[in-house]
C-alpha cells in the first residue's frame, strides 16, 4: 500500500493523478477464517485493525451487509469527548479520545480531528450539580474538564443567548480537548489499514445465520454462501439483537432511530460544540460551514434510516431559545440510523454463551467517539479470549447481576 504524502500528491499532480491505488481490496470471500467480525462500521473496522496490529491477527474477515460506513458510522454528527462519570467509561472513551489524537498519523489518512471543545450546558440547578460532580469525577480519573461560569460560556460561544426566559445558561461542564472528526474518514482509514494487512473486506454481504457445535460458533451463512471461522465478532450496531438471536440466545439491547439534520452553509460562527441536555438539542459546524444539529430517538422501536418532520420541528424549537440565530436558518438533509441502546446508556464488549463468539455492541446513541478505543478492548477480548481491564465491566451479564454502569447523565442528550 503506497503511503499518502505531500511528496505523493506532488508526483500524482504531474502525472495525472492516474497512479493512485485503490484503497482497500474487494476480494471474493476465502472458505474460512482465522477470525471473522460481523458489520463494517467503525467499531468492527477498529477491532479488525487492533487484531491485526496489536495481536498480528491477519487471516480476518469483515462482512458487511452494505457498504462500509453506511451504517450509524456515517450517519452521526461527530461528537467526540469523553467527560463520562463512571470509572469504567472513563477509562475507554478517554482511551479512545487520546487515539483519535493520533489517528491520522497510525492511519496515514486524514480523519479531521478536530479538538475545538466541547461544553454541555448546564440550563437548569439541578444539572448544575450533575455537572460539578462530573467535572470532580473527571478530575480523579484524569480526564481533562473543568466547569466553566456564564460568561466564559459567552466568551467561548458568542451565538449563544445565556440570558433566556426559560432556561437561562446556568454554566457549562467543559472538555477542551474534545471535538469533532470526519466519521467516513475514521471508516475508510481503518479498511485501507485493515486491507494493507491482508484483511478481507466483504461487502454487500448479509449475515443470515450462525452454526455452531458443542457450544462453538463454526461459521456464518451468508447471501455469499457459507463462510467458516474459528472466532467470530459481532459488531452490528442496531442489528446487534438478531445476530444474536441467529447465534441462540438474548441481549438486552433495544433498537431506535436516532435522528439528526444539517442546515445550508453559512459563515464561521461556532467553533466549539455545544450541547443543551436540557432542552434536548446540540450543534456544531462543520469545515464546510453547515450548521450540524442532532435530536432525539424515535419513541417508539424500529429499523427505518430515515427523518422524520416532527423530529425537526422539536429539536429547532427546543434550540432556537438558546441559539436565536437558528430562527432563520433553511434546513438542507435530515437523516436516522438505528441505535442500539441499553438500559445503563453503557455499551457491551462481551463474551457470549457461546465459546469462541463476542459481541459489541449497545454504543447508543454515543458510540462514534468510542471507535478507537472499543476497537482495542474488542480486538483483546478476541485475540485472548478474556476481556481486558477496559472491556472487563462491560459485560453483558451485569444486567443479570444488577451490576449497571449508569451514564444516563452523560449520555443525556443523543450524541
Ligand atoms: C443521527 C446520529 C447521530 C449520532 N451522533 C453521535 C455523536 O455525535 N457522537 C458519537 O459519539 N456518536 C454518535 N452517534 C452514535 C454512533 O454513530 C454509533 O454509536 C456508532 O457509529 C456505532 O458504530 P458501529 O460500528 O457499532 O455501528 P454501524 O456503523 O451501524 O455499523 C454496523 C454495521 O453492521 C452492518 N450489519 C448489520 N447487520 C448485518 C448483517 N446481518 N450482516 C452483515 N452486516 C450487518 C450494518 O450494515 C452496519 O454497517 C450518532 C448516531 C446517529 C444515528
């Protein structure tokens, strides 16, 4: 695989960009595997790349229905922070966080990382005190955030009103160090490193079965016939509930829409992200001067990746108080995709009943900032067949035990 450069842009301006190669492979499937990963999202694609870089696990396929990326990985508005409260989740979207500040360079493609700061609104007392116990917890864990009073919140965001009729801007739990990526980047990037390694990646590919025998997971049907494995991955976001269904046994996962819209470009006005949990809405811009907006799930279960006009009307009015400068704004695309979510808001890296089966997944509405992290916690799980210390709490038993990892706060608003 030829490496991007500066040097490699200047030898293909002159000759006509005709030697670019392309960036992954699309070969036709081998019969077996040493591992096999289920869904080419970010998460699979990142748990496929660790093997392979941090276990030299190669021999891996990753099978995905459409086409990679097209699923809640590309479809979601790019937050990336990691001010959680549990000690847990701390410890893995702050792992992930730190990798995405090197992401472009481990890649050697360009994800757009963009550490501008991220700062939730604290609109009402009550999430005042949430929010100082967050940033204290934070503080313990080593994750960078502080609380920040009203007017540093004006400073940082000009736009915002702080001085509404209803919820007026009470302060703001802050992460400088989060922000933004391109989320297809952060996809192709992995599937070019994962092909570089020798990795196959199988699209337009649907999982339709699982076999096993004496409690070992032997391969998968696919549309592109039957494929066998010594490991298997399940990594499918909102699908995660039937894969595990084809593999014999039950998670706890609901799956919803999660919607989210863009507005028409405009002129840089917003360089920070700014979430109000509260009144249930968050924006940032993005490079190309869209404002990005994201809203809530649909209130009722389904499977459809599509908006919905109620969805518009009740994030923009729930945001237009505190962004007035949103009150004329025209709406360009509104979009969903189908989040998987649990009953604590904390994701699963688990192993399953089945012995050599592993499943990721219940990332909610939340999981594009995970990506690196999840990635290197599913990959160890795989390779050792036991989960690391950032897996070891998330294991899908824990709902059993009565042992929830509670982010409902720190997920509060769908990001
Ligand atoms: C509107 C919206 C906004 C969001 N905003 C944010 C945000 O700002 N910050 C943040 O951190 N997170 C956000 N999220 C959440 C984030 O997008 C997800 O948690 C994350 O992308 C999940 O990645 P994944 O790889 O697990 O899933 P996906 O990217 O959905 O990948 C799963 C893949 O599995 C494939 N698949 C399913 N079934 C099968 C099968 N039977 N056979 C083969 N393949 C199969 C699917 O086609 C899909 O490509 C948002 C989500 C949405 C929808």
């Amino acid at each position: 695989m030829k490496r991007y450069s500066v040097f490699a842009i200047a030898r293909e301006a002159v000759r006509y960009h005709m030697g670019w190669e392309r960036a992954w492979a699309s070969p036709e499937p081998k019969a077996a595997y040493d591992a096999i990963i289920v869904g080419a999202g970010g998460h699979g694609l990142a748990t496929a790349y660790y093997l392979g870089k941090n276990f030299g696990i190669t021999n891996v396929a990753i099978i995905e229905k459409g086409w990679l990326g097209g699923g809640n990985t590309g479809r979601n508005t790019t937050i990336i922070r990691s001010n959680y409260l549990q000690d847990p989740s701390a410890a893995i979207y702050e792992k992930a966080r730190s990798l995405y500040e090197t992401m472009s360079q481990d890649l050697n493609y360009n994800v757009m990382f963009s550490p501008r700061g991220v700062m939730m609104l604290a609109q009402t007392h009550h999430e005042v005190r949430g929010y100082l116990r967050t940033a204290h917890a934070n503080a313990l864990q080593g994750v960078q955030t502080e609380f920040i009073n009203p007017q540093r919140v004006k400073e940082l965001c000009p736009i915002l009103n702080i001085d509404g009729p209803r919820y007026p801007v009470l302060g703001a739990l802050w992460q400088p160090r989060g922000g933004t990526g391109r989320h297809d980047a952060v996809a192709w990037g992995y599937a070019r490193a994962c092909s570089a390694m020798g990795m196959h990646i199988i699209q337009n590919c649907e999982v339709k079965g699982v076999r096993s025998e004496g409690g070992q997971v032997t391969g998968v049907d696919t549309t592109k016939g039957f494929i066998g494995t010594k490991k298997l991955g399940m990594v499918v976001a909102g699908h995660s509930g039937q894969l595990a269904e084809m593999a014999g046994f039950r998670l706890p996962i609901e799956a919803v829409a999660l919607q989210a819209l863009v507005s028409e470009p405009i002129k840089p006005c917003m360089d920070v992200v700014v979430m109000a949990n509260t009144v249930h809405g968050y924006m940032s811009q993005s490079d190309k001067g869209e404002m990005v907006i994201g809203g809530g799930t649909d209130g009722f279960n389904n499977f459809t990746q599509r908006g919905s006009f109620h969805h518009i009307e009740e994030t923009l009015r729930a945001l237009v108080e505190t962004f007035p400068i949103i009150s004329r704004l025209k709406m360009l695309r509104q979009w969903g995709g189908i989040v998987d979510m649990t009953g604590d808001r904390s994701p699963i890296i688990s192993k399953t009943p089945l012995g050599n089966c592993f499943i990721n997944c219940g990332w909610g509405t939340g999981g594009f900032k995970a990506i690196p992290g999840s990635g290197w916690a599913m990959a160890e799980l795989m390779a050792k067949g036991e989960p690391g210390p950032l897996a070891a709490d998330f294991n899908m038993w824990r709902f059993k035990d009565g042992q929830f990892i509670d982010e409902s706060v720190a997920a509060g608003v769908a990001h």
